[in-house]
C-alpha cells in the first residue's frame, strides 16, 4: 500500500510508523488532532520525522493540542522546529561539499545521462584517496539526507537540492562497495520522499560495475578476463573496493561449507586490507595481491573436482591438516579415506538439534577419535583436528538441516 485515502475514524485507529507525509484537508482539534499527527511524526528505521502538508490552516488548533499534550504529562516533541534541522542541514552540507573541494561536480547536475554517470566513478576515487575519506563522507552524508529530509521545502533545503542529490547518489554508490552493506535504500528513499522534483535523484539504482567501466563478472569464477580489467582501471582504490566486495562475498559462501579455507582467505585478505589502509604499499601492489588471491581462490574451489571429492569431503579432508608434514607421512589415499569416512559418519549421526546436546558432540567427538586412530594419525595431532573436524561437521549439519 502506498497510499491511504481517509474519510473518518481511520487516523484514531491507523498504526503506520513508516508513514511519512500527511495531507490534512479535514478540521481537527485537541486529541483528535494529536492523534493524526502522531501516525506520521514517530522515527522509524531511516525515518528522521514527517511531513503535514496543511490545507486548512491548523497551526492554531495545533498549538492549542500541544499545551493539552505537556499539561496530561506528554514527553519529547511532537514537531520540530523547521529552522534548527535547517541549520544542521547547512552544517552537514558544508562537511560534505568540504570533502569534495577542488572537485568538480557541474556535469553530474546539467550533463546528459552518459555524463552523469560518469562523474560518478571519479567521486567515489577522489572520496576514496583522502584520509579516512570513506568513513567521514559515509557518515556526514547520513546524517545531510536525514537532515535534508526535514529541512524541505525550506528555500535553503530547495538551494542545496542539487548538491544533495549528488552526494545522496556519490554515498549510495560507495556503499556498494562497503563490507557489511547497510540500510541506504531505504535511507535515501526517505529523503526523497520528502521532495516532489526531479532534482534529487539518489534513489536510482547505482550499478557499480557499469558505473566504474566493467562488465559485471560472476563473482563464483572470478575469470582472468575480469580480473585483467579490473587491474586496468584508472581509478585505483575503487577497483581496490570493488576487488575486496567480490572476495568478501566469495569468501562469505565459502565460509558455509569449508572452515579451513575460510580461515586462510580471510586471513590473507585481512592482511592486504591492513596494508591498503596504513598506505605501506601502492595501489597498484594491493590490487594485485588482491588478484592473486582471487585466483588462489578459484583454484581452491577446482581442487575438489581434481581430488574426485564432493564439497563435504573437500572441506573434512582441509580439516586433517593435510599439509602439516606429520600428516603427510599417511599419503594421499589414506587421508582421501579418512576424509570420505568422516562425511559417511557425521551424516549417519547427524540430529537438527546436535550441536546443542553434549552427548551427542561427545559420542561423535569419540567417533572422529577412533577413526583418526585406526588409521594412524598422528596422536600429537589428533586434538586438534578432531576440534576442527567438529566445527566443520557442525557447518555442514546446519546446511543440511536447512
């Protein structure tokens, strides 16, 4: 439902935090009126407040309601004060255009399509090579829409509209890239919202591999293509995002069914991120570390194919530490064995609810023992692969239960 035209007795009754804009064209009083405005001026997710677009002329009536609403004890603010989100609208468009000094945005407000889209790429790189730069114009820009969204239609909201709108699409396009992902569509939508114009147009769809000059990849294969036009990019430390949210997300399916190889991609990745951030190495090095890592990672996900391993006994056979040069004494057969045993035993004695009943984590837990045992692991090795078995065990038995 978009929109809810009311006649009588809804607006007592109506419960819509996510409401937004109100058209008053009824006369309304005391209770009445305060209950009308309390569907619409509650925070609500990115929501900072809402918009009463008055055709009557209520202020009056309004006034008289709110010396009812703090004399029977009513707390916080009903409204605003439209000037004070005025002034910490200016003050956050200040940070934000302080941010892009030197830069020039003229083309993304009165260019055609193609060179709007442009501008884009070029922000996010001069956001990106500043101190910090990514994590202040994030926040600074946040904090303008959800001001920006109470400020309309102010004069001094309506001058800045433009700009906004460019800062509004530059934050949406670097969230793209953000680890973590946050709550900007509906952020965005909310500032929007509040304008009937086509001057703020943040609330398109930011597409960033069109908008940095790539042909959107699949990210299970990271091919050699990709990655070669990714390391061709001019812009440096966007191609350095884009890299690090392809392996974030690769690394984030990876994570659900083989802990080993989880825990040494995430490592290496947090190593090249720390260098990337301390600025110790040049751009370039980092996207090709990142690069290489890709590819490690790409080859990890054939080894399985080449060993005639499934996934499940990929990621049992990763637990036995088959690299540790006490293991490799057993050989590759051996350890290919007490892998496949391993998938057979854990799903024959897997439950929905094992992992929560130490009984049956004990009973599994000597099961993995006499395995290893029986087939000559080595003893000085076997507490620590038997843990790792089990956390990888209790990964793939969530998968399978769901």
């Amino acid at each position: 439902m978009k929109i809810a035209i009311v006649r009588d007795m809804w607006l007592t009754g109506f419960d819509a935090p996510c409401l937004h804009t109100m058209y008053v064209d009824k006369p309304m009083q005391r209770h009445g009126l305060m209950q009308a405005i309390a569907r619409v001026n509650r925070v609500f997710k990115d929501k900072p407040g809402g918009l009463v677009v008055d055709y009557l002329g209520l202020a009056d009536q309004l006034r008289k309601a709110l010396a009812d609403y703090t004399e029977s004890g009513g707390q916080g603010k009903p409204v605003f004060d439209q000037e004070e989100a005025v002034e910490a609208m200016l003050e956050k468009y200040e940070v934000c255009s302080g941010i892009f000094h030197g830069f020039n945005f003229s083309k993304y407000k009165a260019g055609s399509p193609k060179e709007r889209a442009g501008v884009v790429p070029s922000a996010i790189e001069h956001v990106l090579e500043q101190e910090n730069g990514k994590d202040r114009f994030m926040k600074a820009a946040s904090q303008l829409s959800k001001a920006f969204a109470l400020s309309v239609p102010h004069e001094k909201a309506i001058a800045v509209r433009d700009d906004v709108g460019f800062f509004q699409t530059v934050r949406a396009g670097l969230a793209k890239t953000t680890v973590g992902g946050g709550k900007d569509e509906e952020e965005l939508n909310s500032a929007v919202r509040q304008i009937v114009s086509r001057a703020v147009a943040s609330d398109q769809v930011i597409d960033l591999f069109s908008a940095a000059g790539l042909k959107k990849p699949d990210i299970s294969i990271l091919s050699d293509e990709f990655l070669a036009e990714v390391k061709e990019l001019p812009h440096k430390n966007l191609a350095f995002e884009v890299l690090r949210k392809l392996l974030t997300d690769e690394m984030r399916t990876i994570s659900k069914r083989n802990l080993v190889q989880s825990r040494v991609f995430s490592e290496m990745l947090q190593r090249t991120i720390i260098k990337y951030q301390n600025r110790s190495i040049e751009a370039a090095q980092v996207i090709q570390e990142l690069i290489d890592l890709a590819r490690n990672m790409r080859e990890a996900n054939k080894r399985g194919e080449n060993l005639g391993f499934s996934d499940e006994e990929l990621a049992f056979y990763d637990a036995l530490e088959v690299n540790d040069s006490a293991v490799k004494v057993l050989g590759d057969e051996t350890l290919k064995t007490i892998a496949r045993e391993l998938v057979e035993t854990v799903r024959r004695n897997v439950t929905i609810d094992w992992t929560a009943k130490e009984s049956v984590r004990a009973k599994l837990r000597t099961m993995v023992k006499r395995i290893l045992r029986r087939y000559g692991y080595p003893p000085d090795k076997q507490e620590k692969a038997t843990q790792t078995i089990l956390e990888q065990a209790e990964l793939l038995c969530n998968d399978w239960a769901a």
